[in-house]
C-alpha cells in the first residue's frame, strides 16, 4: 500500500501516537497537542501517490482540522477565564456557551452534523486505505473526547442538542448518499450516519458507545480492504465485475451488515442502542436514526444490484489471485454472519 512512501511507518506510528496522547490527557493543552501530532502524521499518509485529487483532500483536510483546532482552542481558552484550570473534568455544566464550542470543535473534526460537510469531498480523492483510516481510527480521538465532556456535563439541554446533531447526521447520511456514483464518496455518507448512532449512544454509557464502533470498524475494515482488493471506485467499475456468485454475495452480506440488517453482525450494534434507549426520554430520536439506516439500505443495494446485474467481464487482477480473494470473502461472510448469532448468544447468557 504505502511502497511508495519510504517513511509512511514513520508516519502511520506518530498517527497512533497522537491519537493515545490525545485520549489519555486530561489537560486541554494536551489534548490540543495529541491532536495535532495526529494530523501532522496523518497527513503525509493522504498525498503518498501525489495526485492533483489526493493533494485537494490533503488540503480540504488540513483547513477542516485546523478550523477545529481553532475551535478547541477557543473553548479550552473559554473554560480556563472561567474555571482558571486547564483540566477537562473542570468544565462546569452552566458553561453552556464554552461546552457548544468544545462540542462544535470535537464535530468538525469527527464530521458529525452539521460540520459533516467536508467529509464525503475528502474521501472521494483518496485512496482506499486512507479512506479506511480516515472512517475509522481518525474519528476514536474525537469520540473518546466528546465522551470525557459529557461525562462531566452532561445536562437536558446538552442531550437534546446532541440528540438533533445525531438525527440530521443519521438523516444526512441516508439522504446524501442517494444520488452518488462514486463508492468512496457513498461510504463517506454512511460514515456519517453511522456516527450519529455513536454520539447518541455515548448519552446511554461508555460501553454501548465502544461496542458500536467495535462493530463499525470491524465491518468497515472489510468492506474497504475488499473493495481496494478487487479495485472497485464508481457504479461504472461494479457493472463490469461480474466473475463468481460467492464474491457477489460477500460483498452484498458486507453491505448489508454496514447498513445494520438483522440478523447480521452490523444489527447487534443497532440493537444494543435501540433497546437502551427506549426506555428514556428521548426515544423518539431512534425514528429518524432507524429511517436513516432504512435509507442507507437502499442505495448498499443499489450498489449490489449494479454488481449482480453487470455484464460479465474479466479481472487479471481477480484471476491472477483468485485463491487469496476467495479466502477472503468467505472470512468476510463467515465473520458477518456468525458474529451476530455469537454476540446474541453472548448477551442472553449474560442475563441468565
């Protein structure tokens, strides 16, 4: 993947590193400096192949992420002229002004409604392991942090404005992702919608939030490592690939559990959230989240339906290494399929 970027161990190492010194301080200086070692590893990971697309979401990335450090900064400046100390858990509820600045700062950074603006325009000019990067391990950072403040501060009107931002991402993730022909700009959308499913589940617990996005980058990792496998971008490239019924049905089981349909590993997520939340005061928020996800299943089968009704046509590259992909899809299914049948199995011998 990154042959052609000497150091990209280098770079990938001081991601992680930022992203561990981010998670562990409590301090909001610390925090601001974990952050941006994150992005400044991260960002040499987006231009290795030095294309004009990869170089326009490079840039796209760094004014996004330095707009929201902007924001850190300024709530983390907020909080200490109030409460005179830079620590995290000093951040007092009646700061409500300087919590929707930390809460807009930690949003533009993750891509969450309504700062998720970037985030489809970003990934469509990257590769796929920088997509996957930048869907999953890029976004821990800023979920952990938005978990630590509400953790403190959380009040009814910090629910209820958290509660809006994850219906229109769910909702926006739905809709967005309908008239779009290019798969890493389709996953953007369903990255988005599935991250108002995480912020909503950090107001129910720290445990369902892990056990979500457990699930999310798990499915994820499959999806993207077996879309960049079988080198597929756009609808164009999926009618065209047509070459056994068991690739077909991988990437359909794929799909469908990244879109949350029972009983497949994806759903056991959804379910842990809805069944948390229906018993709380903001259970109506779990329709529009549901009807985001129904829409979400409808363009993941426009995707499949493009590939299952495609012309036939030969792939050197999937002929060349038929056996590894093989094995690859068949893990996928086996994983997808079973995963979800273990963790009910799990979950109803836990409660005997």
């Amino acid at each position: 993947m990154f042959s052609n970027l000497p150091f990209s161990y280098m770079f990938v190492f001081t991601m992680m590193v930022g992203t561990l010194f981010s998670v562990s301080s409590s301090h909001w200086l610390g925090i601001w400096a974990g952050l941006e070692i994150n992005l400044i590893g991260f960002l040499p990971l987006l231009v290795y192949q030095k294309s004009m697309a990869e170089s326009e979401s490079a840039v796209k990335y760094f004014v996004v992420q330095a707009l929201g450090s902007s924001l850190l900064m300024f709530g983390s400046l907020s909080s200490y002229t109030l409460s005179f100390s830079w620590d995290i858990a000093n951040v007092n509820s009646y700061y409500i002004m300087t919590i929707f600045i930390l809460s807009c700062g930690l949003s533009m950074k993750m891509g969450l409604f309504p700062f998720h603006f970037w985030l489809p325009s970003v990934m469509a000019g990257l590769p796929w392991i920088s997509c996957l990067l930048l869907a999953t391990w890029q976004k821990f950072a800023p979920i952990f942090l938005m978990s630590s403040l509400l953790d403190v501060n959380l009040s009814y009107w910090m629910a209820l404005i958290m509660s809006l931002m994850c219906t229109g991402s769910s909702l926006m993730g739905g809709v967005g992702g309908m008239n779009q022909t290019q798969i890493r700009a389709l996953l953007a959308y369903s990255s988005i919608g599935h991250l108002g499913w995480i912020v909503f589940s950090l107001l129910y617990g720290d445990w369902i939030m892990k056990m979500y996005l457990l699930v999310y980058v798990l499915i994820s990792t499959c999806v993207f490592t077996s879309l960049w496998y079988m080198d597929l971008s756009n609808m164009k490239s999926l009618v065209k690939f047509n070459q056994k019924k068991v690739l077909e049905m991988g990437i359909m089981i794929m799909l469908m559990s990244l879109g949350g349909l029972p009983p497949l590993l994806g759903f056991v997520s959804k379910w842990l959230v809805i069944s948390v939340s229906m018993t709380s005061a903001l259970w109506g928020v779990l329709f529009f989240l549901i009807l985001g996800s129904l829409l979400s299943l409808f363009y993941y089968l426009s995707l499949f339906f493009c590939m299952f009704l495609g012309e036939a046509s030969k792939s050197p590259l999937l002929l060349k290494n038929n056996v590894k992909l093989m094995l690859l899809i068949n893990m996928i299914i086996i994983l997808n399929l079973v995963g979800g049948i273990l963790l009910f199995m799990s979950g109803a011998m836990m409660s005997l």
